[in-house]
C-alpha cells in the first residue's frame, strides 16, 4: 500500500492557530480607536475592566502539526473529545476555511457532508431541493438527471417530492437531504456525524449504503463520530486527535480503547458517597452507604481472572436483615447492562456503622472498560425486593485480559459476557 | 514521478489565482440559484409576480409627482412617466445589484461554513437574478411606451438604443464589482453594510435619475456628474430610448475604465477574503 499512486489524501504538517479574544472591535471605528489607543501607549478603550489585552502571541493552536496519509478506499474514522480539532481538520479538508500552515494533497473529486441538508431552501419543493443541494455538493444537473429516481427511493419521501420542504417533518428533512448526499459520486467522502439522523431503520439503512458504496466503489470514506459503534460498522483505520494532535494512528479497537481509557478521568481507587445525591427521599432512609473501595490496588484495572475485592461502609438507620448487593454494570460504550444474582450476605442493627468486604469473580467480562453503580436490596415484610440505598455514582473498572487463552475476547464482536463452556454431552 | 493531484490546499493562494475554471465547473448551481431566486421571491404572497413591476411602476409615479409636477424638474420634453420609468427601471439594475451582492458574507455565513463551492457563485448568480429582474421590468417599459407613442406622445428611439444590451451588463457588473468589495470588507467591519442602504440613496442623487443632465447649466458640475461612472450609463439608456439626455462618450469610455477596474478589485479582494471569512466574520 505504500504506492504513491494509491493515496487519496496526504496531510503534512497541517496548523491552524486561532487567535483568542474577540477579533477586531467589529466596528471600523471600535478598531481604529483601539489602534490609536494603543499607539499612544494607553489603555484600549474598548476592552471590558478587567479584561486582558490579547497581544498577537496570544493564540490557540486547534491543529497542530497533522500528518496524515489516507489511502483509496479506507474508510477511516477520526475520534477525539470537543476541542481536539476533529471538526477544524475537517473544515479544512473541505475548504470551507484555510489552514495556518502545512498542506493538505487530495486525489481524486471530493465531497463533504459537515451538516445533513446545506442549503436546503424551505420554500422549494423536494425535487427542487434535490437538484439544489446536489449542486451545491458538486454534482452537475446531468448527473443529478440519471440519479434522482434512486435518490427518491432512497428517501423513502416519494408521496411528498412536490410538496415545498417546509411542510416536511424533520425526520423526512434529513432523509431527504442524506439521500442526496449518499448519492454523491465523489471518490472521496467526508461526514461529520452526518449518519445521527432520522429513525434507527434510515439509520442502518444510511450505513449499510456507505459500506457498501466503500466496499463495491473504493471510496475513500472519513468519517468524525462520537457513536462509537457507527465507527465499528463503517471503519477500518481510526485515528485518535487530542489537543490539536494526532495521538494514535491504527485499528478501530485500540484506537477506541485509548479514546475511552482517556476519558478526562481516571478509575478511581475509593468513593465517598455521604454527599452524593440519592435519586429518591426514601433511598438512604433505611441503609446509607457511606464509601466504596476497591482493595489492595492504587487503579481499578483487574486483570481477567484475579477476583475484584472491595470494600463497601453502610451507616444503618434501621434494622434491616438480609441485605443484598446489586451491582448493574454497564460498558462504556456500548450500553449493554449486566447484573449479578443476589445473595444476602449480613443484617444491620439500627444506629451501627459497617463495613463489609467483598470478593467478586468478574472473569465472565469481556476485556474493556465498564462502570457501576452499587445498590443495597432487601425484602421488605411482604417480601417484595426494595432498593434501600442507590448513591448517584458511577464506579469505573477496567477489565485487561493479559494471557488470552483460545481467542482473545473483543466487546464489540463477542459481546461483554462470556457465559460458561457449552458442555458435550457424551453418548 | 511526480503525483498528479485534483487539489491543493495551502495557507495563502496566490493573488492572481483565482481559479475561474471552477466557478465555469459550477454554472449549474449558479443557474439553480437564479431559479431558486425567482421562485422564492414572491411565493405566498398575493400578488405574486406582479411584484417584479409593481415597484418601479410606482416609484415611477412618485417621481413624477414630486419631481415633475411639484418641483416642475425638465424631462427634456419627452413623457414624463417614460423618462422617470426608464430611469428607475435601470438605477433599480445597479442598485439592487449592489446592495444584494454586498450581503454575500453575512447572508451565506451559515451555508457557506458548511460546504465548499467557488464563493464567486453567489454573488454572480445575484447579479444574473437583477438582470433577470430588470428585463422583466424593462419589457414593461417596453410595453408602456408603445401605449405611449400610439397615442400620440412625442419621443424618437435612436440608435444608441442598440447599445443596451452592453449597458446593461457593465450596469450589472460595476454593481456586482463594489457589491463584492464591500462584502469582502464586511466580513469584518459591520459599519459598511449600515452605509451601503444610505449609501445608495446617495448615489441616486448623484445619478440622472430624477432629473436630467441637461438641465444642469455649470460645467464644472456636469463633469461632477459624469464622473460617477453610472451616469453615463443612464443617459445613454434614456438617449437611446427616448432621445433624451446627452450621450457623453467621453465619460462613458471612463466608466467602462473604472467598471473594468472595479470589478477586477473586488474579484481579487474577494479571492483573498474567502478563504478565512469563517475566522473572522
């Protein structure tokens, strides 16, 4: 693959620097005062008390220094938090505004999809519409001409493509407006969290199509996302971006992974929940949990088959036997919930504080990044199960596998659960 | 080898580098802007089309009552709901043309934020629309001083008339030409665009529109006058058409200087401001 005759996009060196501040008074006049102002050595006259002057080397680097080849036919997703410059490489890239510095080297006819429906004018009738934003998006008359059957179809909108768009719902809008954008004949794609529209059936519908245009086409597909799961479907290359940077560079799991591992916030060792809300004025009456510790580790990373042990402080307001802890866990990125069976394990006398320790077998877990929140069952006197205490916190635990055995277990393709052997039953 | 690539984005371009082929590449969503331009107007309203002359008719109308009748302003002997009808009809082509391509920047900052396409093509597919607008309106005029002249009213269309269609365009384009340069500069400075609406008013005094070149006696001020490089252009329409007014040469070879030059400023400001608007507007 690395034949030059075979990239789509080549990025060197790319900056982009903002300065901070407001630009410019707005006003020729504001500006000019400023200008005069500060000639003379005094103070600007526009600026707020308390505000600081800006001077030139104040400036915010919202790229800074991207290196990227992109070959033909990948389709390559690029992760980051707000603020890593995901949306400014983008802009570039479809030069709607310049770089700073460096350049960007593009093969082949380029289109991109920053928003779902650019240009759209409410007055006009879907067709008309179609022919529009087909245009705007590069497409000739002509080709819009042979397309436009598909494109209807695919917007599922046939009954109303006379109607003007306004009288359109939202989610037929969108469908519109992707419709024409999918059918964009361009080597090279970029989407900007454009597949969030419409129903869950448009949804895939919308996804199946980029894939399979990827796939049978070669199109060179990018695509910025906070859906970790749409990148899974449509990726096979996924970069990471951080504060202007391009931090890692690979395949679709571990660049998720370094994502969500950095998070903003570490997993945390031991909790304190004396502050914490309670969803409801009865949560806490009964039990209080005061705190929560994951013993012996100074990082809540658990390899695969040690047992997770922690500690869990209860302040008991009342008596209450039998208690019951409830753990429902919940993955990261995909919200697939999963919860353990119930086993009582004490019984509180009103006004004693505990604290009771736990051992807890968590090799079923598939390797990832999960969290919790820790609730306290009882049986009330008629025996129904009541929740007495659920604080408002999520705990994080990371589950590393560091001898795989057979096959190493992935989240997304295996699920978070491994369930026991499937046992041969011997004749 | 070296790699042939489709594009190239670097921080600065090249001043003269202005990249026409592309907007040529484009011509179709200038055409669907124009269309979409006629068809949005006037939707929901009840007159509809007959907005696109009810306007000048009756500015025409005002003009007359003020200007001829109460001020007793000369019309050169000919009708005077012609020569003030002509007059509007053709100072409505410069001046919407102005002041509709002047909003580029501030009107299309959303679209324009989104998606790429030469920054040209809007302001070229408004300067098409107000030609487009104005053949209507001068296709009524058309029609009214026909109705005029068969009964009876005295005016004579001489041959300058067959110099119209070359007005009109260098109307168009000089509109078109300070329309960019104050958008690139509005992008910035928002004090242009509250100019442009008292800006234009302004112009139309300096203009032959109510009045005729003719009745000015000072010379000094007649070259005033024919310096603003739409006058000639104005009374070279009402010449034509009417036999009115002078036909100044001189001063229209200036105009189409200043036109040529104006143009080419803007499309090169324009060129250069495009590309970071986003960061500064």
């Amino acid at each position: 693959m690395e034949n030059e005759k075979d990239i789509a996009i080549k990025i060197e060196g790319l900056k982009k620097k903002y300065r901070l501040g407001t630009i410019g008074g707005g006003t020729l006049v504001g500006d000019l005062q400023s200008f005069w102002a500060r000639k003379r050595g005094k103070q600007d006259p526009n600026l707020k008390i308390g505000e600081k002057a800006y001077e030139k080397n104040e400036t915010f680097m919202a790229l800074d220094g991207i290196d990227l080849t992109i070959y033909k036919g990948e389709r390559i997703g690029i992760i980051g938090h707000n603020g890593a410059g995901k949306s400014t490489l983008l802009k570039i890239l479809s030069r709607v505004t310049g770089p700073t510095d460096g350049a960007v080297y593009i093969d082949g006819r380029m289109s991109s999809m920053l928003e779902v429906g650019t240009g759209f004018n409410r007055e006009l009738t879907g067709r008309e519409n179609i022919y529009l934003n087909g245009a705007i998006l590069g497409m000739t008359r002509a080709e819009v001409n042979s397309k436009i059957e598909q494109i209807i179809d695919f917007s599922e909108c046939r009954q109303f493509i006379d109607t003007p768009v306004k009288r359109y719902s939202s989610g037929m809008y969108v469908k519109l407006a992707f419709a024409v954008a999918a059918h964009l004949d361009s080597e090279i794609l970029i989407m900007d969290e454009v597949l969030a529209v419409g129903d869950m059936a448009f949804q895939k519908k919308c996804l199946d199509k980029m894939n399979d245009v990827s796939r049978t086409e070669g199109r060179t597909i990018l695509y910025v996302s906070h859906n970790m799961s749409t990148i899974r479907q449509l990726c096979d290359r996924c970069v990471v971006m951080e504060h202007g940077k391009i931090i890692f560079d690979g395949d679709v799991e571990n660049a998720i992974s370094i994502y969500s591992g950095n998070s903003g916030f570490e997993n945390l060792v031991s909790y304190d929940f004396t502050k914490t809300p309670r969803p409801h004025k009865r949560l806490g009456d009964g039990v209080f949990i005061t705190d929560f510790t994951f013993a012996e580790k100074d990082k809540a990373v658990f390899e695969r088959r040690e047992n997770m042990r922690f500690s869990v402080g209860i302040d008991a307001k009342k008596s209450i036997n039998d208690l019951k802890l409830l753990f429902v866990i919940k993955s990261s990125d995909i919200k697939v919930g999963v919860s353990q069976t119930l086993e009582a394990f004490a019984s509180v006398t009103e006004g004693k504080h505990y604290s009771f320790e736990f051992e807890f077998d968590i090799s079923n877990l598939a390797p990832g990044r999960y969290f919790f929140t820790p609730n306290i069952v009882a049986c009330d006197n008629l025996g129904r199960y009541m929740i007495y205490d659920h604080p408002v916190c999520d705990i994080y635990f990371t589950v590393i596998d560091k001898h795989p055995e057979g096959i190493s277990l992935i989240a997304s393709r295996h699920g978070n659960v491994m369930l026991n052997p499937i046992k041969y039953i011997e004749k | 080898m070296e790699k042939q690539w489709t594009a190239v984005i670097r921080p600065k371009r090249k001043l003269l580098d202005l990249n026409l082929k592309e907007l040529w590449q484009y011509r179709d969503l200038i055409w669907l802007n124009v269309g979409r331009n006629f068809k949005t107007r006037y939707k929901q309203t009840v007159l509809g089309p007959l907005w696109f002359v009810i306007q000048p008719l009756f500015t025409s109308v005002i003009h007359m009552l003020v200007f001829g009748t109460i001020a007793g302003l000369s019309t050169d002997g000919v009708p005077r709901y012609l020569f003030y009808l002509i007059g509007s009809v053709s100072w409505g082509l410069f001046s919407s043309c102005l002041s509709a391509t002047s909003e580029t920047f501030t009107g299309n900052a959303g679209l324009f934020s989104k998606v790429y396409f030469p920054r040209l093509v809007s302001p070229v597919s408004t300067a098409i629309t107000q030609i487009g607008n104005f053949l209507i309106q001068f296709g009524l005029y058309l029609i009214i001083s026909l109705v005029f002249f068969l009964s009876g009213n005295k005016f004579s269309v001489t041959w300058v008339a067959l110099l119209t269609p070359l007005i009109v365009l260098q109307m168009a384009l000089l509109g078109l030409g300070l329309g960019i340069i104050i958008s690139s500069l509005t992008t910035k400075y928002r004090d242009l665009q509250v100019f442009v609406g008292f800006g234009i008013t302004f112009l139309m005094y300096l203009s032959p529109v109510v009045y005729s070149s003719r009745s000015i006696k000072s010379h000094g001020l007649y070259t005033a006058l024919m310096l603003n490089p739409v006058s000639p252009l104005l009374e070279l329409l009402r010449h034509g058409w009417l036999g009115a007014g002078s036909t100044p040469w001189m001063f229209w070879g200036i105009s189409l200087i200043v036109t040529a030059v104006v143009l080419f400023i803007g499309v090169l400001i324009f060129n250069k401001i495009e590309k970071n608007f986003l960061d500064t507007v």
